[in-house]
C-alpha cells in the first residue's frame, strides 16, 4: 500500500515495502489471525515476546508429562511412574524464565503443581494409558494442505483397530456446545497433514483433562472424539487456506487490523495497540 507525499510541489506516491510474511501456517498461527491481525503481526512479524502465562505454563508441563509417560512400555504406565515423572521434570520447570517470571508465591506454586498434578489425573480418567498403542508423540508435521505450508505438532498418533488416531490433549476448560465445532478444526488439520504424506487417519480425539467452567476445583474431564470425516477435514483445510490469502492480502497492503473486543485486556501487546488500549479502558471504565 502506497502513501502520497508532496516534493517540490509535485504529488508522488510513494510504495510501502510487502511485508514479509512466515514460510508456513501452523493452526495456532491462523486461530490468532483471524482472532485479531494485528495481534498476529506483532507476534509473528514483529516478534514481540509472548511470555506464556500460568495456564500456558502448566499446559507445557503436563503435556512433557504425558509424553514421557507414553514413552514407558504397556504395563508400567501407570499413576505412581506419572507421579514419579512430575517429580523429575519440576526442576527444569521451575528453573524456566518463563516460570520465575510469573513471580508465584510458595502457595501459587504448590497450587500450580497439584492442579497440573488433577490433570494428569484426569488423563488417567479419561484413557488407561497401558492401552494406548503409541506411533508417535509429538509429531512434528511439515507439508503442505491445499498449497498452503503447513507445520504443526501432533500431542499423539495412536493406532486402534480401525487405524491411525489423532489426539490432542488440553489443559483448559472444555467448550460449550455450539464451540466444538470450531476447536476441532486442529485436529481436522493435523489428520489432513497426516494423510498428505501417506498415512490414513480414523478419528480424531481431543482429551479435555479436567478444568471446568466453574473452576479447577470442580473437575471433569471430556472426551470429544470423532470418526474421520473428509468434508470436515476439507473444510478446514479451506480455511487454513483462506486465512493464509488473507495473510497474504494484508501483507501487500501493509494492513492488519485490530479486532477490539473482551481479549484485549488480556492481550500482551495491549501496548502497542491503541485501539486494543481504548476497548480495555472502556470495558473497565478506565479514564484514558
């Protein structure tokens, strides 16, 4: 996108570089764009940090838990080898940036370890782990989904009777009803990035460990799985794709617009964003 400037009194626009844009779209990636552009060119085009918070932190942690867990032969996967892992992984955690950097009080923290500690159990509620026929965990998927360069990590693929299973395992609380529908669209990709380099995908799973609307004190985890579906995965690869032109279109224009709306107060970049910084002083009743 171009701006005119006057020199000399003679009117000449004057270009704007394209933006340079990512090599590849992970699901993460196209959910932030079309949740706000402007948040998604300040993480991936500005590279701003993104400190994760308690919630991110304690996802990370558990799913390093479950993979190491699954790493274990049938038979001994069970809570008191969970419990060990947690014991011998913690350390490195709590030694991490990103976690001293959240400032935990020794209550925050001891409340930090047992509620991602309730995950692990709500895992072992939800699958019996001695069961599970590992192909591979944490898979990382580079292709390409309807000409669009793909790259995500799998939490695990899984072998049933039936064939191969995508699973996903989330730490935060399930979605109502009418959301499903749209946290699926990861699995769908991931099956579809699976399927591009030979492989057939049977279901797709995600694994809800425990947290609860009502919070983490009222647990119940959820399972939401479905059978392999070639117009929902289509579907979502034409959205991948559509999100990745939309990228492309406000990059040559230099464009990305803020989404205003109940995330800007939560949002890192709140900062450099004026409009997300008027919406959280509105919806909080702050003077500007």
């Amino acid at each position: 996108m171009g701006h005119a400037v006057t020199v000399d009194a003679v009117t000449v626009d004057v270009v704007s570089p394209v933006t340079r844009t990512p090599q590849s779209l992970s699901p993460s990636g196209a959910s932030t764009f079309r949740q706000c552009p402007r948040r998604w060119k300040l993480r991936y085009i500005d590279k701003l940090p993104d400190p994760p918070g308690e919630p991110a932190m304690r996802g990370t942690f558990v799913h390093r838990v479950l993979e190491e867990l699954l790493a274990a032969a049938p038979g001994q996967r069970t809570l008191d080898r969970a419990r060990s892992i947690c014991g011998d992984l913690w350390p490195q955690t709590a030694l991490d940036p990103d976690f001293e950097a959240l400032e935990l009080s020794s209550d925050d923290e001891r409340s930090f370890r047992w509620n991602a500690w309730r995950d692990v159990e709500g895992y072992f509620q939800l699958v019996d782990p001695n069961d599970v026929d590992v192909v591979d965990r944490e898979r990382d998927m580079r292709t390409e989904l309807g000409g669009v360069p793909f790259r995500g990590v799998v939490d695990l693929v899984d072998r049933t009777a039936d064939g191969l299973r995508v699973n996903d395992y989330k730490t935060g609380r399930a979605p109502g009803a009418r959301f499903v529908d749209s946290r699926l669209t990861q699995v769908w990709l991931y099956a579809a990035a699976i399927e591009s380099v030979g492989d057939e995908v049977s279901e797709v799973r995600l694994l809800y460990l425990g947290e609860t609307a009502r919070g983490r004190d009222d647990r119940q985890p959820i399972e939401i799985s479905r059978h392999f579906d070639r117009a929902e995965t289509n579907s979502a690869v034409a959205e991948h794709r559509d999100t990745w032109e939309r990228i492309g279109d406000a990059a040559q224009t230099g464009r990305f617009e803020p989404k205003p709306g109940p995330l800007c107060s939560w949002c890192p970049y709140r900062a450099e964003c004026p409009e997300g910084q008027v919406e959280h002083q509105r919806r909080h009743g702050i003077a500007a």
